[in-house]
C-alpha cells in the first residue's frame, strides 16, 4: 500500500529525530488490552447461550461498551498494520539492494564476473555499491581480490539538499595469501586499505598488515607489521616531512634501529623506503650510550633541530625519555630522572638534557577497566 510506504518512510525520518511520547505507548498498551478483553467477550457469547441472552436483553450497554472496547482496539490494528507494511517495504528495499551480477559487467571501472553479489546503498544503482564478493580473484588495485568494502561519501545540492550522487573515499580489499602490494607483501587475508578519488582511482595505499619478506634497510620487519601510506608528517610551522610510509613494526623480539633495541618502534621512510627517523618506542633492555646508562622501557624517538628549511638532516638527534619512576644515570653528573630527556648524537654525544615537553615528549593517563593491570606488552630483549 502506497500510504504505508509514505507513512513508513516520515516514521522511519523521524527515529532520530524523536521518540513517540509516553501517551502514545499507552494508547497502544490499552488497545491491545482492549482486543483481549474484545476476543474474550465473543469467545463467551459463542460458547455460552446465557450470555448472548444477556447481551440481547442489554444489547444498549453491550452495544457502547463494544464501541468502547472497538476504538482503542482499531488503532492498536492500524498501528500493527503499519508497522507490518513497514517492515515488509523494508525487506523488499534490503532485498533489492542485494544483487548477483548475471553476466560480466563492468562497476565503479572495475570488470566483475557474473556470480559476483553485491551489496548497494543505493536501490537499482550499481555505481553505489559498498560491499562486492566475488566468485573469483579480482584484480583491483594491484590486488588479486576476493572481496572488497567501500565506503561512500554523498553530494547533496547546496540549496535544496537532495542527493546529487555517492562516489567512493575508502576501498578494503581481500584476498589470498601474500600479495605484492607498492613494493609490500601485504597478508591480502586481512584488510589492505586504499584512498580513493571520487572516480575510484588510487590515490595511495593507505593501509596494509605484512605478510613474510619485507625489510627496510639492513631490518627485516616482522609478519604482522602495519604499512600506512603517508603524504609526510607537517609541522606547526607549516613544514613537511618527506616520509611517504610509516611502519608500526609488531614483532616479540626487539630490534635494532639505529644501534639500539627498540620494542615495537615507528618507523618512517621515504619515497625510496630508506628510513628517515622512528618515534614511539621504548628500550626493549638496558643500554649504555655515550656514558649515560638508561633502564628498559626509557622512550625513545629522533628529532630534527630547527624550523623550516632550517631543520636539521634526518634523523637528527637521539631523544631519549627515563620513564615510570626510572632515571637514566650520567658518569660524573647528576642523574636525569622521569619528566627529563636527554639529547644524544648517533655517536653517543649528549647535546642537552631538556624537559620532556620541551621536545614533544608527553604521557597520558592510562584507564583500566577492571581491577587487573594489563599484562606488559614490551619486545623481549635479544
């Protein structure tokens, strides 16, 4: 029924808007009361000829109190109506918006064999698809695919507000085993992740988890790290950095960057993939540098000194954080406790000892939900 498409479609607009009120849930808790007591009734006048004998001798107050009865029952049956057409109109629509693909058809540039089922946002319109499954190993993107997500932006008209088209932002990939991605082998069974412009071209990988093979330099990098694309790191004062890929490197045994053993680093490279600097990483054991001695767990990170064009070549200097109560320990001078970086030269030469701020050096409050404090997750010194 058209009225009940109309009417399911102003419901369905108003959810987020606002609830029903609270007399409305009433009115619809008494109708339903009010069809039992109604089937009741004519349960006994059908089973019971002493009753029908009274409701004819009474048939005037029969007759109001079935009216009653009748009204709060009859919007409680429209109501239900409603809700039923409602609820069927949207099956049809989830039913429309899954479609299997008859023959080879080309999608979002994209030539997909027949069999593939796809899942629309938008009815009838193959061009918004947000999920593809594929009877056979696509190539997209580099990728051979088996399955891919995307996600949607929409173009709305700037004066009447109705939608003018969707075109992709983000595409994840699937597929099998090890895949070679930009000069990646990325694990296609887990998500590899691409910006898009609105035509569905590449813009870069944005995202993928390594498979075996990878290595940056003279490091061999994990199973398991993650690869983000990157347009570079921009700086306050409007400076870019030339990294182009930052690896979040997951691996149970720590390694060497830099000369030191670092647990799960940051790594940044560049176009070349040749490693410009590292944050985020910690002393996987205690080491002496340049006389100064640090504990497992200090921070580590590299700097480059100055502004602008002015800043110092990659990678800088050495900035190294004591951290949880530790102080890292100085031959001849006093120590260097928590809240306190120390400043070194590849080389070991200490350049200063500044506030952790000073050189973007900050540590936030942990939550813990429970009364168990979670597990240390530190790489294992080699």
């Amino acid at each position: 029924m058209r009225w009940a498409e109309e009417f399911g479609d102003i419901i369905l607009a108003m959810i987020p808007i606002a609830l029903p009120s609270a007399g409305f849930y009433i009115l619809l808790s008494c109708g339903f009361l009010a069809g039992l007591v109604l089937l009741g009734w004519l349960l006994v006048v059908a089973a019971s000829a002493g009753a029908r004998r009274t409701v004819r001798k009474y048939w005037k107050t029969s007759t109001l109190l079935f009216v009653v009865l009748l009204v709060p029952f009859a919007f409680y049956a429209w109501v239900q109506t409603v809700f039923w057409q409602i609820g069927r109109e949207s099956d049809r629509r989830e039913a429309a918006r899954n479609v299997t693909l008859e023959a080879p058809t080309t999608v979002g540039g994209i030539v997909m064999p027949a069999g593939t089922r796809l899942k629309l946002q938008d009815e009838g319109q193959l061009e918004t698809y947000v999920q593809a499954e594929f009877p056979q190993p696509v190539a997209m993107y580099g990728v051979q695919a088996s399955r891919a997500l995307r996600y949607l932006d929409a173009d709305y008209d700037n004066e009447t507000y109705a939608l003018r088209g969707r075109h992709p932002r983000t595409v994840l990939l699937r597929g099998a085993g090890s895949q070679a991605v930009q000069g990646w082998q990325c694990d296609a069974t887990q998500d590899i992740e691409f910006d898009v412009a609105s035509d569905g071209a590449m813009k870069m990988l944005n995202k993928c988890v390594l498979g075996p093979g990878n290595r940056v330099e003279a490091l061999d990098l994990a199973p398991g790290s993650i690869v983000y694309g990157s347009t570079g790191t921009v700086y306050t004062d409007g400076s870019r950095d030339a990294d182009e890929w930052r690896i979040e490197v997951k691996d149970p045994v720590a390694v060497k960057v830099f000369g030191l053993p670092l647990s799960e680093p940051r790594l940044y490279l560049d176009g070349q993939r040749r490693l410009l600097h590292v944050s985020d990483a910690e002393l996987a054991c205690p080491i002496q540098l340049g006389g100064v001695s640090y504990a497992a767990g200090t921070q580590v990170k590299t700097m480059r000194r100055g502004r602008g064009d002015g800043r110092e070549p990659y990678p800088g200097v050495l900035v190294l954080s004591p951290w949880n109560g530790q102080a890292a320990r100085r031959e001849g001078q006093a120590d260097v406790p928590e809240g306190m970086s120390v400043m070194q030269t590849l080389a070991g030469e200490v350049v200063g000892v500044v506030k952790n701020d000073a050189v973007g050096v900050f540590h936030f409050a942990t939550i813990i939900v429970g009364d168990d404090m979670p597990e240390p997750t530190r790489a294992r010194c080699p």
